[in-house]
C-alpha cells in the first residue's frame, strides 16, 4: 500500500517487519533457555527442615526434669498431633501445602545415661520421611530435697585483759540460748512416676504391634513381550457327499421310460394264412396243445414220538416233576451276617457337656488366636507389662491364655454301646426252596415240559383236477387237446429278441441303469474348490501366537509385560493414637496419675546470746558464764 506526500509516496515493507518480529522471538526463547532455573528441591529441603527445627526447639522446651524418663533405657514421646493439641507447636504445611502425617511424626526421649538423654525428632511430610537426633541434660536437682540448718556456735570468750596501767572492772554475763525450729515440705512420686505440679503420672503401654513401612508411589516398567508362533498353515476336510435325487439312463438308441429302457425296431410283415392253433390257455405240442395246473399235495401224516403227548395247540410235549432246592437264609436290611446271628453297627451320639473344664495355661510375650468350637476353647486371662528379667530395664507385654474343654459322652438309642460304636442283633431271615427244572421249562401247574416235533410217516401224494393227468416228471398236471383250425390275417414278425409291439414296431425291453445323483458340500469355515467328485475343501490358518514375558515378575498384559517396582521406603507409620518406639513398634500409652506424696521435716537449731541478767524470758541458761569488762 502506498500513500501519496506531495511528490513522495511512502511504502511499507511488511516481509522485513514479519522477520525481525521471528527474530526477536527466537531470541526471547534463548535467553529463557540459558537463564538458571530457580533451585526448588533446596527451597523445598528449606521448609522441611524448619519444621523439623520448631519440633526440637519445642521439645527441648517441654522436657523439664519432671517430664524425663527415670530408668535408663526408658522413653516418652509425644506425635506432633499432641504437640499441636498442647499449643507447643502451631500448625505447618509441607511443601506441597499439605498437612504433615500427625503420628509418623513425633519427639521421643530416651534415658541413656545417669543424666544423658537422646531427643529423636522424626518429621513426615507427603513423600518425605527423616529425623534427626540430639542430646540433652538433667538440671535443677536438688540431690535430697532436704536442707538443714547448721547450729550456731557460741561465741569465744574475749579476753578483756587490761593494761596494766588502767583499773579494769569486771562483770559477769550469763549464757542463754533458744530451740529455732524450721519446717520444710517436700514433695515426691513413687517410683516409677514422673512429677508435674502437685500431681503425679506415668505414661503405661497398654497395646504394642509392628509399625507398618510406609512406601512412595510403585512405579511400572512397561515393556514389549516376546511373541511365540506355532502352528499355522493349510487345512483340509473330506467334503460331505449328499444324495440330491436318482435317474435312470439308458444304453445308446433306448429310450427311457420309467426305470426300463425300450429299443424299436421295425417288424418283417408276414401275410395270414390258415393255421392251425391252440385253445385259449393251452400250449402248442406238436400236433396237440395242452395246459399246466398244480395238483393238489396231500402231506404224509405226522404223529409225536414216542413217549410225548400232543397238546390242543397241536405241539408235542413231555411233563416231568421239577427238583427242589434247598431254602436260603438271609440278614434283614442293615444288618451283615456274624455268626449263628446278624449284626448292624452305627456310631454312638456324641455329645459335650454343659460346663467347660479348665486344661491348660500359657503364657507368650505375643498375642495368639482367641477360639472356641463346640468342644474346646482359649480365651486371654491376663496381660501385664513387666520387666524381662530382674535386673534389666526392658519390658514386654505378658499374655496368659486359659484351654478349656468340654468332656465328651457317648450314647445309644439303640443296642449295646462299645466305645464310639453301638452294636444291634437280629435272626436270619429263612426261606423255602423253589424248583428247578433240569430238561423243560416249569410252567403255572409245577411241572417241566419238554417241547419237540411230530414225526412224518409215510411220503406225500398229489391229486390232479378232473382231466388232467399227472407227470410224475416235473410234479405238475397236464390236460391235452386238439388244435383248432383258424384262418390268420397278416402278421409282423420281430427280430430274435425283439417283441411284437403296437404299430407293426418290434421292440426290447432291458432295465435302466438306476444313477444317484450326489451333492458336494464343505464344512462349515473351509472353502470349496472344484465341483462333484473333484470337490476339495481347504482352509488357511494362521499361525497360533501367544505372548510371554523373560522377566518372572512381570505380568502378561495383552502384548506387553508389566513389572510393578514398589515404591521406596518413607519409614514406619503408625495407626492414629500409636506413636513409633525403636522405629519399627507401634506403641499405644495411657497416662495414669496418682497422689502425690508430700513429706514435711522439721530440723531444731539454737540460738545462743549472753546477758547480764542471770534469767532471760524465752531463753535457757546454758550453765556457761565469762567475765566481761565492764
């Protein structure tokens, strides 16, 4: 764009102001590059150890000489939840402005010496868990709390020699002296006890566990596994033959029809002439003609051998006597056979009696399982927090732990009881014989019949119809006659194996060839290639992967291994109300109080003086006198 100044147009040039903005930008972005990045984790290191300062300096503050263990070996602690509910801290962040774990932090004292103590300081903040530890010193002790007043000496006797140059008078002063009495009240604990005010108090153990390890965030190492391939490649199946339907077909120039096939072919017409011919059903012989018909067979007759009777039925059978065994003897239902009786065992009722009867004790430094079944039972008696030994200064919790038992009967509803067991008797049951046929088949009367077949006497004849006569040749009866003379119209006669049909045609009659006609199918998920006998049925699979991991501890995921590293260990927490002792117990405290004992003493000193007068009111004469200047 231009603009017109009197003679002069000014233009603006767009691509140079674009580059040196790009330019001045990539510069910018340099110099944030280089500058120093703010030192965080030593911002953060900072609070963490202020924090852990303010719980020193108000620990140092707090333990004063009545407040302190008494045993060396013994400690007191207090949770930084106690410290703030005690107004000796005030309410602190962690870095991420997060409230602080109110028990995995706290202050301990431990007695290690005569007048040594160790202050441990644990702080844990978020992810961050350290203490530090220092020492501190036993003061303001009055060794006895007893303090007494020395007696007072006389005075010496002065010597109020005179010179010798001046007169000295004498005079006489008597000693006197006064009881002065002083008391003084003491206050102590008993042992054990620690003195606050006019109050005493002992923190007592009253449940002890393992402190739980605190860990920071697991991390995953996801990586790629490891493919395994088997298996794979082409597959076939037998295809499935199915039968569709039939057809018939016929040899080259038949014609089908049906399940025959027919071949024409044209007859030889021979012109009629006289003949001569046979009756309706008869058959050309010759100069005769004769029919065929079946005689009527009379069968021998047939009769039972000998020793057998024919029954209505017409059968031959033969009855004998059965034989009969012997009766059996049998055990009723549940019971087994036990010699000259039977017998049937069940197990006693088993039943516990009412009261429980004590049968053991024991006693752990830990807490076992409490319990109770029907028949036994351990219950917790008694627990007391004592020293190990007797001239140690470490304690321990001590469980006693009760067995009892329930005694056991056992009974029987019915039959004798032995042991766990009751025994029941009861008699054979006996049954008669039954019969038994050795030859024949016992029927409903009590017999055994034996069943055979009549016997044929004699042969059998054949009776012919009137007329005809019998040809003992093939069986059959004969009946002939003479021809009758006809005079025939014109005939066609068929090649040898042809027959006369309609129309003048010749023709022969064999059976069709009967052919199935068959389906090819593949199973289901396999392709088809090629048609009829030729079908081939395949299928391509692919190879079988599966995945697996190198490392043991890593968890198969689809495709990829996943190995959980556990985070790192933050130190040991404890559930609320438990504080940390010796860094991996958990221990919980009650505070007990008691009187205080309060001891007054009186301590009796004397007050001497000397006077002139030989009685004082309020004093005693001690006996002792001394000359004096006047």
């Amino acid at each position: 764009m231009y603009e017109d100044q009197g003679n002069y147009r000014v233009g603006i040039n767009w691509k140079d102001i674009i580059i040196k903005l790009i330019l001045l930008i990539l510069f910018l972005v340099l110099l944030m590059w280089m500058m120093p990045k703010p030192q965080l984790d030593t911002f953060y290191d900072r609070i963490f150890n202020e924090n852990i300062q303010t719980m020193k300096e108000a620990a140092r503050n707090y333990y004063t000489v009545d407040r302190l263990p008494i045993n060396v070996g013994e400690s007191t602690s207090m949770t930084l939840q106690e410290m703030q509910d005690s107004k000796l801290v005030l309410p602190f962040v962690d870095k991420d402005n997060n409230t602080c774990n109110m028990t995995n932090s706290f202050v301990q004292v431990t007695k290690t010496g005569e007048n040594e103590y160790a202050l441990k300081v644990q702080l844990s903040c978020g992810d961050q868990t350290d203490y530090i530890l220092d020492t501190i010193g036993c003061y303001d002790v009055c060794p006895s709390g007893e303090c007494e007043v020395p007696e007072e000496e006389p005075d010496k006797e002065v010597n109020d020699t005179p010179s010798i140059n001046t007169p000295v008078q004498k005079v006489t002063e008597y000693q006197f002296k006064k009881a002065i009495t002083n008391s003084n009240t003491t206050y102590s604990c008993p042992v054990g006890y620690t003195r606050n005010g006019k109050e005493c108090y002992k923190i007592v153990d009253v449940d002890r566990i393992n402190a739980e390890m605190q860990y920071g965030k697991d991390t995953e190492i996801i990586t790629n596994a490891i493919p395994v391939s088997s298996g794979g490649g082409v597959e076939y199946a037998t295809p499935q033959k199915t039968i569709v339907g039939t057809d018939y077909t016929c040899p080259a120039g038949y014609e089908s029809n049906g399940s025959y096939c027919y071949l024409y072919t044209a007859g030889t017409i021979i012109e009629g002439e006289d003949s001569y011919s046979c009756p309706a059903g008869y058959t050309e012989y010759g100069s005769t003609c004769y029919k065929v018909t079946s005689g009527t067979r009379v069968e021998a007759t047939a009769t039972c051998p000998s020793g057998y009777s024919e029954s209505s039925d017409g059968r031959c059978y033969k009855k004998t006597s059965p034989t009969v065994t012997s009766g059996s003897k049998t055990c009723p239902s549940g019971y087994s056979p036990n010699g000259s009786n039977c017998v049937k065992v069940t197990d006693a009722t088993k039943s516990y009696s009412s009261s429980w009867v004590q049968k053991a004790t024991n006693t752990y430094t830990y807490k076992v399982s409490q319990y109770e079944t029907a028949s036994e039972k351990r219950v917790l008696t008694n627990s007391v927090y004592k020293k190990t030994c007797t001239t140690c200064y470490t304690y321990s919790w001590y469980y006693t732990y009760v067995t009892y038992y329930k005694p056991v009967t056992y009974t029987c509803s019915t039959g004798t009881k032995n042991g766990t067991k009751c025994y029941s008797y009861a008699n054979y049951n006996t049954t008669a014989g039954s019969k038994v046929c050795s030859v024949g088949t016992l029927q409903s009367d009590g017999y055994c019949y034996q069943y055979t077949s009549k016997v044929t006497s004699g042969s059998s004849t054949v009776i012919c119809p009137t007329n005809y006569e019998y040809n003992s040749a093939d069986g059959k009866c004969y009946r002939y006659t003479n021809k009758v003379h006809n005079s025939e119209p014109d005939r066609v006669v068929c090649p040898t194996g042809y027959r006369e049909g309609s129309n003048g045609k010749c023709y022969k009659k064999t059976g069709a060839e009967l052919e199935y006609k068959y389906q090819y199918t593949c199973p289901s998920g396999y392709t088809q290639a090629g048609s009829g006998e030729n079908t081939t049925c395949y299928k391509v699979t692919a190879p079988n992967v599966t995945y697996t991991c190198n490392d043991k501890d890593a968890v198969l995921n689809g495709t990829k291994c996943i190995k959980t590293v556990k985070g790192s260990e933050l130190g040991y927490t404890c559930p609320s109300g438990y504080f940390i002792r010796d860094e991996k117990y958990c221990v919980k405290t009650e505070r007990q109080t008691t009187k205080i004992i309060e001891k007054t003493t009186t301590t009796t000193s004397y007050k001497y003086t000397w006077s002139k007068s030989k009685t004082l009111d309020g004093w005693t004469f001690t006996g002792k006198t001394r000359e004096v200047n006047a």
